[in-house]
C-alpha cells in the first residue's frame, strides 16, 4: 500500500487487492471443500431409487391387485384405466407383479453385496496387512476364481445349492468377493505405510485395533466405490439367472421371471416385455450414476488430502 504527497491517504495498489481467482487466498484444496449443488441427474436417480425401494416396501399398501391372482377372461390386455400396463398371459395385473417384483430384485442385491463385502473385505484386511506368506496364498485363491466368467460360476454354484433366490444371489457374491478383496488388499498396502500407522504401531497399539480405527477406514473408499457398480451388476445378474429359472421361482413375482414369460410371446404381444425390460434398465442406469458421483467425490477428496503435501513441495 502507497500513500501519495498530496494528502496522504492510502492507495490500494494491484497487490494489494484480493485475488479474485479461485481458491486465491484460501489453503490447498479449499476450492474442493467448497459445496456444490447436486447434479439433476444424481438427484433424480436417488429419487428413483428410494421411490422403488418404497414402493417394494409398501407393495401390500400400493399394488392394486394382489400379483398372484389370476383372470383367464382378461389375458395379455392392453394398458387401461383399470390395469395401467395391461395383464400377462395368465390375467394377472403387470403393475402389481413389477411392484412386488422390486421386493425380491433389492432383496437379491443386498444379499449379493453382503455376501461379496462380508468375505472380501476381511479377505483384502488379511492379504494386504499381512502380504508375504498369507497375502500370497489368499491371491492366488483370488485369481484362481476370477479366472472363471462371473455369470458362469454364479450359475455353476446355483445349480449345485438349487435354484432360489437366497442360493443364486449369494453364489453372486462370492463371484463378487475376488474382486473386492484385491481392491481392499491394493488399500491396505497403500495405507499401511502411512506415518500415521506407523506411529500406531510403534506406540504399541494392538493389531486389531490398528486395522478398525486407523486402516479400514482409509482403505474402504475404492471398496465402497466398486460395491455400487456391482449393484448394478447384481440387478442385471438376478434377472438374468429368474429368466433362466434359476432365481425366484414361478408364480412369485420377479422382474427377471416376468421377462421371461413376456419374452414367449413377444411375436403375439411385443409390449408385454417393455415394462420389465425397461424398469431393469432404469434401475441399472440410476445405481451407476449413484457409482459414478461417488467416484467422482472420492477422487475429488483424494485431491483434497494431497493438496497440503504438494503446496508443501512446491513451497
């Protein structure tokens, strides 16, 4: 700041005026910090997704007709007033059956995922804290599953357990295990050798505890990334193995079951499969932009921790 001859009164110079450019002024990685409005389209697929999930809920509460009841004399009608997507073949309300349907379509999700997080983490945990000998061995087991096609294995172990909802979805979270003990495993490693661990370890902090309070958390971001991906997957699986007759058994409703009957007559009634069709689709396509935002968030906040570590290199 200058002061002039004249009177004396303070100029403010160019230095002097605050930066208006982003994050000038403010520590590193302030710019992330900053909340931001969420994405039209991250919103919309979280609403749809609570709204199915809801729906599934209060199908007893929601669906008009009870999904197993039949109508010989109204088969495969077209959408009216008194049936919004029409009937089956067999007479039995579309609307009421995919409402239902989303029960066991979430139940099958969060029965894979459970499966595939509850033996992939403590499997990663082990392999990577514990790389030498034991991370060798529980490696090569990894490997020697993920050399199997997923959907194949999923439908080897179905077939040996028996077809039901309960069997099918968790032969897919052992599918899904592999996958997410390598991911836990590659955060361990990483995480391990952090200072913060190391002082832990040397202040005499027991492993047990080392593991929950210091590496799970910092480990379990990629994990937590990749379990809403395989949601997605798990839809698409747990339809796939009903329309095979595989997952939920006829007459209980099932979207994948659904198709399946629809697809029959798709030459006669090519519109009976566009309502399960599409609502697997919609699902699929609004858990993966859920994925994709905590992708995005995790990486941004992984730009946010090493913001202070480079303004200290180049400082």
């Amino acid at each position: 700041m200058r002061t002039t001859q004249r009177d004396r009164s303070p100029v403010v110079t160019a230095e002097d005026r605050p930066s208006t450019r982003p994050g000038a002024g403010s520590g590193p990685g302030d710019d992330f910090r900053r909340p931001r409005r969420l994405p039209a389209g991250l919103v919309t697929s979280i609403v749809v997704i609570c709204g199915l999930i809801l729906a599934a809920l209060f199908a007893p509460l929601i669906a008009p007709y009870n999904p197993l009841d039949q109508n010989l004399g109204h088969t495969m009608a077209a959408p009216s007033w008194s049936h919004l997507l029409g009937t089956d073949y067999y007479g039995r309300d579309v609307l009421s059956r995919l409402i239902w349907g989303g029960r066991s379509a979430f139940l099958g999700v969060l029965i894979s995922l459970g499966v595939g997080l509850g033996l992939g983490v403590p499997w990663g945990l082990a392999a990577g804290y514990w790389p030498r000998w034991t991370g060798t061995v529980l490696m090569r087991i990894a490997d020697t599953l993920l050399a199997f096609p997923a959907l194949v294995l999923a439908v080897v172990i179905t077939g040996i357990l028996g077809p039901n909802l309960v069997t099918s979805m968790t032969s897919v979270g052992v599918v899904f295990a592999p996958v997410l003990a390598r991911l836990t495993r590659v955060g361990v490693l990483e995480v391990r050798e952090r200072e913060y661990v190391l002082s832990a370890r040397m202040s005499g902090c027991s492993k047990r505890v080392i593991l929950i309070r210091h590496v799970i958390p910092a480990a379990l971001g990629p994990v937590v990334v990749q379990a809403t991906i395989f949601a997605g997957i798990a839809f698409i699986i747990e339809g796939g193995l009903s329309f095979l007759g595989l997952g939920v058994q006829p007459p209980a409703p099932s979207w994948g079951g659904d198709l399946a009957l629809a697809y029959q007559y798709i030459l006669s009634a090519p519109g009976q499969v566009v309502a399960p069709g599409l609502l697997i689709a919609i699902v699929v396509l609004c858990v993966y932009r859920i994925g994709d935002a905590l992708r995005a968030r995790l990486d941004t906040q992984q730009l946010t921790d090493r913001a202070p570590e480079t303004a200290g290199i180049i400082s």
